[in-house]
C-alpha cells in the first residue's frame, strides 16, 4: 500500500519553507506472503548453518583432566564400596560446567555500558558476532532492523546501526571533533522489512545519530604522469582527510517508531 504525506514543521521559520513530503510504502503484506512461500523456505535453510558452530572446541588436554578426576573419583569410592557409574561422573562434570557458564554470564551483567561498548566491535572497527551469527547472514538471512540512506558531504550513503561510515573530513573540526555525538536530519530513505519511507527530499522528522570515532587521512593514492620520449616523468602521493563515523541510532518519523517489523541481529542486540 503506497499513500503520499505532507508534513509541516510546527516552528516559525519551517512555514515559510517547502512543504516536506514523503512517500510511505507499506509492504509487511507481501513479506508475510513472501516468507511462507518459497523464499523464506529458503531463508530458513540458511537458520541452519550456524548450527553447531558455537560448540565448544574439542580439547584432548581438558578431557584428560577429566579422565583423571573420574579415575581418581572412582577409586576414592571403591574404597568405600560406593563405586560410582560413568554416567553420574558426566553428570557431575556437566553441572560443574552449566556453574561455569553461569559465572560468565553473571560477570557480563555486571559490566556497565561503557564497558560493554568496547567489546561489540573487533579491532577492525566490525561488529563482533558469534560464529553461528557469521555463518547464517553469509547464506543469505536477513540482518533485520532499519537502515537509512543519508546525504552528508555532498554525498549519498546507506547506513545501518553500527557502520563505519568514512566521509570527507567535516568542518569545523572543533565541532566534528573525536567522541563527539551529532543528529543528521538530512535523511532520504528510511526502510525495513515492513515498511519504505521515501523522502521528496528528505523524511521530516527522521534522524540519524553518529560519533566521530577517528580523524585521520586515508590511504595514499600515487599519481604517475610520464611523457615519453621526453624523459620526463613524475610521482605525486595523495591522502585524502577523512572522518570516520560511527552509526549509532536511526529513527524514523514519531509516527512510524512503533511499527512492526523484523528486529535487529547481533550479540547485544535489543
């Protein structure tokens, strides 16, 4: 269902400007349909790579810790003619484990948010993801959530939550400077599985929120001139000035915040 929409800024100085109107598309119709025919047969397919790839790595040295407590535990018992069977051995050794992984988890629900802020990215700027997580988006599942399409700089880019965005430097610096937060208004898409929403320009009311996460100069570019028969030639290098962007955040209009589509993956992933 496509309908056109007219949207007014409530302040002063937006009546005198151009009306902003979007295009909403509401497509969560045809998904539904789409995910019970054929298609999401075959996405569901792609639910099953990741099986089994979190499993624990098998390591001859642990097992054999364990084969020791087991001996050890056995002939402790025969001694008390109290001899125990495998199977409660194992038992035992599975308890001990689940109190392991629950300490884990225990000590990453301490941990406060800028902690945790430092650990959902890799040293290469990615978002850090479980192996299965890897193997199920790499066979065609859907990542979910919102993704926008921005104007900054001069140019377009299509974003989702935790991109690196690289863009020329922006100015001033003393404003666009590291660790700073910063709202773009400039949106002209915003879409997810359910719904399109289609700016003429831009969507009034839709923001971005970005940091700054680096300021630096991108890699060289070797600009070579030869004349020949001339012997004359000449090497220049380029480094373009660059500012590294983090996405934190796409919201769309108030209207539209509350609607229904497919939700985000990833590790710590609301």
């Amino acid at each position: 269902m496509q309908r056109l929409v007219d949207q007014e800024a409530a302040d002063e100085s937006s009546l005198t400007g151009p009306i902003l109107r979007l295009a909403s598309v509401d497509h969560s119709r045809e998904y539904m349909e789409a995910m019970r025919t054929g298609h999401g047969k075959q996405l569901a397919l792609a639910e099953l790579e990741g099986v089994g790839k979190d499993d624990l790595i098998y390591d001859p040295f642990l097992e054999e810790e364990r084969e020791e407590a087991r001996q050890k535990r056995a002939a402790n018992s025969s001694t008390e003619l109290n001899v125990k069977d495998e199977d409660s051995l194992d038992e035992e050794m599975d308890e001990l484990n689940e109190n392991e992984e629950e300490d884990l988890l225990s000590d990453l629900d301490e941990l406060d948010d800028d902690t945790i802020g430092t650990l959902i990215y890799n040293n290469d700027g990615s978002l850090m993801r479980t192996k299965s997580e890897i193997a199920i988006l790499r066979a065609g599942a859907p990542a979910g959530g919102l993704f926008a399409v921005i104007e900054l700089a001069g140019s377009q880019h299509k974003v989702t939550t935790d991109d690196v965005l690289i863009v020329n430097r922006l100015k001033p610096v003393d404003t666009f400077n590291v660790g700073s937060t910063h709202t773009l208004k400039d949106v002209m898409l915003v879409s997810s599985t359910h719904f399109t929403l289609v700016g003429m320009p831009f969507v009034g009311g839709a923001e971005v929120d970005v940091m700054v996460e680096e300021i630096t100069r991108d890699a060289k570019v070797v600009v070579f001139k030869k004349r020949r028969r001339k012997n004359s030639d000449r090497r220049n290098g380029f480094r373009r000035d660059v500012t590294m962007l983090r996405i934190l955040d796409i919201r769309p209009p108030a209207e539209y915040q509350n609607h229904v589509h497919e939700e985000r993956r990833g590790l710590f992933a609301a």
